[in-house]
C-alpha cells in the first residue's frame, strides 16, 4: 500500500510538472506604454477656449512648435529603449507613437520631421533587442498654422510591436485589424478620432485576442470629452460582446482606475469592469501599492519656457483588463523622468505576464 502511495504521488508530480511546462511556454509578457508626443497639446486648448485673454491658436501653434523642439524627442525615445531593452517584453502595446512634422517660414529647409515611432525601433535595434511591427494604427492627421511656423503637422498613432525572433512556433497572430471609434470628439471645429488594435495572439497551443487603444482624453469642464471617451468604451465592450477566446485590453485609457479626483476621474475603467473585465493590477498588488502612472512631470507651462516641470504621479490611467486569462503578475516600468530632456515619457510603461 505503501508504495502504491509513492508512485501514484510520483504519477501526480510528474502530471503536475508537465502542465507547469505547458503553462510556462503559453506565458506572454505585454508592455503598454505611453510615449508621449512631446506635448499635452495644453496650449491649443487654451487658445480654443479662451482661456488666456489674447492667447490665439496661431500663438499656441508657434509654442507647441518650441516645445516640441525642446522637448528632444530622438533622446527621449532612447531612454525609453534602454528600459524596454532591460525588460525584454514580447509584446509592446503603443501610444501616441506621433510623428510630428514642423514647415517653417518660408525661405526655409525642408521640414523638420520627429518620428517616434522610427526613432525607438531604431534605438532599439542599436541596443540589440530589435522588435518588429504588428499592426499600426494611424488615429488622427492634423495641421494647423501659426505665425512664425507656417504649420505644424500631428499624426497621432497606435502600435503594437513583437520581440524579432519570437515568431512561429513561439508566438504568432491572426486576425490583425485597426480600427477607429464611429464616436469622435469635436474640439473647437477640430474631429478628435481615437482607435484600436485588435489581433488574436497564438502562443503555445494556446491564443487569445489582445486589444490596445488609447481612449479620448477627459478634459475639465469639458462634459463632451468625459462622454466621447465612455461611448469608445462602449462600442469597444459592443464589438467584443461574442468573442468566445480569452481577451486582453490594454492602454491608456485616461480613466483614474484609483476612483481619484484629479484630472481623470471618468467612470470608463469601472464601465469595463462591470462588463467582465477585471482589472489586472489589483490582482497582483494590494491597497498599499496604488500603481500610480500619470504624470511624471508636466507639460505646456505658462508663461513658457521652461516647458516641463517635475511633478508626482496622481493617477493610475495605462491599465490591463483580461477575461480568461490567468494574471502570473504585473509591474511598473519606470522611464528616466526629470525637469531637463530627454524625459522618456510623463507616463509609467505596465508590463503584464498572462496566459490564456
């Protein structure tokens, strides 16, 4: 009797070993981050809504264009590869991935152009942890003139990016498609469109369905922007109402999943919770470690220069949702931060490790 204890205990172990292995192998890390374009966009938002007497758009271009240039986006985008290439993620979820391009007055060179996208796959190929794009998604297009550039041009973007040599058997995907809301913010006459990425991972033998996106922006006194960002959320939960594989939301969803009161106290993060997706941080971490993400340091001061000051995080908005996932744990990942570029990005990155 005893010895049939004894191999059917090694029987359970050895059965408890092979699913440990097959658990390990299906485990995805998925880095979501924030870039930062260089700019809160604080500037035109004041001029569109008078809220500096004299203060015109045309001015608030020229700042934005001073910032930007301030800012040192290419040094930016390096800090923020050191740390990624440190970290090694499989995944990297992507926001505003801008690419700015600034036409100075004429008689003048070609434009200067900032792609942040270019500038961190570049940086981290040259740290030799490459990754490779999966799907871009191009959200907003705007130019607007000022009076001592003749216009800076903002192409906002979504992106997600694979490790280079995780491919198949490792890690493949299907079904990758971008999207864009049906809900836009009109903004003083300009459409705010917001979007996201959608594409079934398959890892193992097993796959599941990530979704990344960067939701509308709250902005105070703004009823129109709190509301344009809960609509995405809805059709975000409508279009995902009969997907029958475990699925993955990650972000920036400017929505303070701490119930604060600061800038983003909008009730989106608890809308996708009540539809079935718990959040991530709170299974991994306590009441004690509150995962604070936004802001790192601040943007668009006035009067300006300087363009940037320190600041302490407030609220936790760059989130991961699941449903059938199991959660194995999720940290912060802390760019270089400061008053003097190149500050990596205002936001903490989120890494997540899950399995379907």
């Amino acid at each position: 009797m005893r010895n049939r204890l004894i191999v059917v205990g090694i029987l359970s172990l050895l059965c408890a070993g092979s699913v440990t292995a097959a658990d390990r192998a299906s485990a995805v890390t998925i880095l979501t981050q924030n870039m930062d374009a260089g700019t809160d966009q604080s500037y035109i938002v004041a001029a569109a809504l008078n809220l500096v007497p004299g203060f015109s758009v045309a001015d608030a271009i020229d700042l934005t264009a001073q910032e930007l240039q301030a800012s040192n986006i290419e040094l930016r985008a390096r800090a923020l590869a050191s740390k990624i290439a440190a970290s090694k993620p499989d995944l990297i979820a992507l926001q505003e991935a801008t690419r700015w391009e600034i036409d100075l007055t004429s008689p003048a060179p070609e434009a200067v152009v900032y792609d942040q996208l270019d500038f961190l796959l570049d940086a981290l190929g040259s740290q030799g942890v490459p990754y490779q794009i999966v799907a871009v998604n191009n959200v907003n297009d705007l130019s607007l003139p000022g009076n001592h550039v003749a216009s800076v041009r903002f192409t906002d973007r979504n992106a997600l990016l694979v490790r280079s040599g995780l491919g198949p058997p490792e890690l493949h995907f299907s079904d990758i498609h971008t999207h864009l809301f049906d809900t836009v913010f009109n903004f003083a006459g300009l459409p705010i469109s917001a979007g996201w990425i959608a594409a079934d991972v398959h890892t193992a033998n097993r796959h599941f369905r990530l979704i990344t996106t960067h939701l509308t922006s709250s902005i105070p006194g703004v009823a129109a922007a709190t509301e344009a960002q809960v609509a995405q959320a809805q059709e975000l939960l409508q279009a995902l109402r009969n997907t029958q594989i475990p699925v993955v939301i990650c972000g920036d969803f400017n929505s303070d999943a701490n119930g604060g009161h600061f800038v983003d106290a909008t009730p989106t993060a608890g809308l996708i919770q009540a539809a079935g997706y718990p959040e991530v941080w709170p299974q991994t971490h306590g009441p004690s470690e509150p995962g604070l993400t936004w802001p790192y340091y601040l943007e668009d001061l006035f009067p300006p220069p300087p363009f940037v000051a320190p600041a302490g995080p407030l609220e936790r908005i760059d989130l991961f949702f699941e449903k059938g996932m199991q959660v194995d744990g999720s940290e912060l990942m802390l760019a270089p931060t400061g008053a003097t570029p190149p500050n990596a990005s205002d936001h903490a990155g989120v890494i997540a490790t899950l399995r379907p």
